[in-house]
C-alpha cells in the first residue's frame, strides 16, 4: 500500500481531530482513526517506522468566512 501526503483533519465545529486524509495507491481517502480499520493499521505502521509523516490539521477557522 503507497501512501502519500497523509494529513490529520478537523470538523469546522469541533476542534478535535476527525480523521485522516491520504492519498492510498493514487486515490484520495477518507481514513477514520481506528484501530480495526486497515488504512489506520498501514498508516500506524508506516508512521512508527519512520516512512510516512502525518501533517498536522490546517486551522479550518482561519481558511472559512463563517456569516
């Protein structure tokens, strides 16, 4: 499994994280952080061997004009 540009995402509303976003073998995933999910698995063993890092969430209040 390739996986590039892995980064963590929040909710506009909760500042928590909500999941993982990741290019996967060329497409755009959606990873949910659990530990019974397979992406997660790949990431947290990729992550803990040192060839894949994680980006930290972008500030989403600073990117979106809320009215």
């Amino acid at each position: 499994m390739i996986i590039k540009d892995a980064e963590y995402v929040k909710d506009l509303f909760d500042p928590k994280i909500q999941y993982i976003s990741a290019n996967v073998d060329g497409q755009v995933w959606q990873i949910p952080i659990d530990l019974e999910n397979r992406f997660y698995k790949e990431v947290k063993k990729q992550v803990d061997a040192g060839t894949l890092t994680i980006a930290d969430a972008k500030d989403i209040n600073n990117e979106v004009e809320i009215k």
